[in-house]
C-alpha cells in the first residue's frame, strides 16, 4: 500500500485533524485516510434514490403555489 509525507500543516489544521481524531477514536493517519475517503471517493447514487431523496424533500416544503413575482420579490429582496 502506498505511503506519503504530508508537510508543512498548518497548526490550526493540524489541532483540529488531532481533535476530529480523538472524537472518533483513530489515530491521527486513520482520520487523514477517513477525510481523503469522504472528499475524494465517489458516491454512486442510483437514479431510484436521488428520486425518492427528491419526494422526500419535496414532501418537506409548504404546499403553496408561488408566482413567478414573488420569487423575484424574493430573490431582490435585501439587494441594492
């Protein structure tokens, strides 16, 4: 399995990957492998899920009819 050498961390980053590991109870090399895994590996979701996670949020939002007005009204508001 290949290795590598990662230098010149920053101390801030350095604090945190210490703390993120001690949270989740891995060495300091086993968090550095968990976060490359959760940023870089691929997540394949079949099309059946990305339908039944968008009836899900759907079935969150309120049931009203908005008009193409209001969504302007929306999206301008607080803008100069």
């Amino acid at each position: 399995m290949p290795a590598i050498t990662v230098k010149n961390i920053p101390d801030n980053l350095y604090k945190n990957l210490k703390l993120a590991a001690q949270v989740h109870h891995r060495s300091i090399n086993s968090e550095i492998i968990a976060c490359l895994e959760r940023e870089l590996m691929i997540n394949k979701v079949t099309v059946r899920k990305r339908i039944e996670n968008a009836r899900l949020l759907r079935s969150k939002l309120i049931n009203e009819i908005v008009d193409a007005g209001e969504i302007e009204s929306l999206i301008n508001m607080g803008r100069p």
